[in-house]
C-alpha cells in the first residue's frame, strides 16, 4: 500500500519494509478516509477498534464472544466502557418499571 506525501508530492510506501500495516499506517488510512468523508472530530486507528465493538453490541453479540475477537481480556474494563454507551439505552434497567 502506498500514499503520496502531502509535502512532497512523492508516492511513499504506507508500513514497515515487509510489507505489513503497521499501526501508525492504519492510524494515518483512517484519518485520511475521515477527512476526505468530511467528517468531524478526532479519527484514529482506534476508531476502528472502539467502532467494531459498539457495533457488535448494537447487533446483539455476546459481550465476551466481541472481546476475545477483538483481543480484549476477559472482564476488560475498557471493552466494558465502550458498551455503556450503548447498553444505557438499549438494556436500561429502568425500562418498564414505570419509572
């Protein structure tokens, strides 16, 4: 995979000299698929991770089948983070108690 730099104007491979993606290039693909999408805010590599999670949730998976693919420790408090967002509304307790 390759990108043009910016500066430059030159096309520069994107990764380590193997080949692979590394982190800071899966970093720099998303910001520059945000950007070009217009979208606004702070878009990291990350982003997918967190994304792929919330997603899962939303779509009814299992909290631990979505951390072991993701690669989350089991009882990850992080992972557990990223669902509060969506389980505050989806599986709020409150709802039918008539409250």
């Amino acid at each position: 995979m390759n990108r043009r730099n910016r500066k430059t104007g030159i096309i520069e491979p994107i990764g380590d000299p193997s080949g692979r993606l590394t982190a800071q290039a899966a970093a720099q693909v998303v910001e520059r698929a945000a950007d070009a999408a217009g979208l606004k805010g702070q878009w990291t590599g990350h982003s997918l991770r967190r994304g792929f999670a919330t997603a899962a949730r939303k779509a009814g998976h299992d909290i631990v089948s979505i951390g072991r693919h993701g690669g989350w420790a089991d009882g990850s408090k992080a992972l557990l983070g990223y669902f509060e967002d969506v389980d505050k509304w989806e599986d709020n307790p409150v709802t039918g108690t008539g409250l």
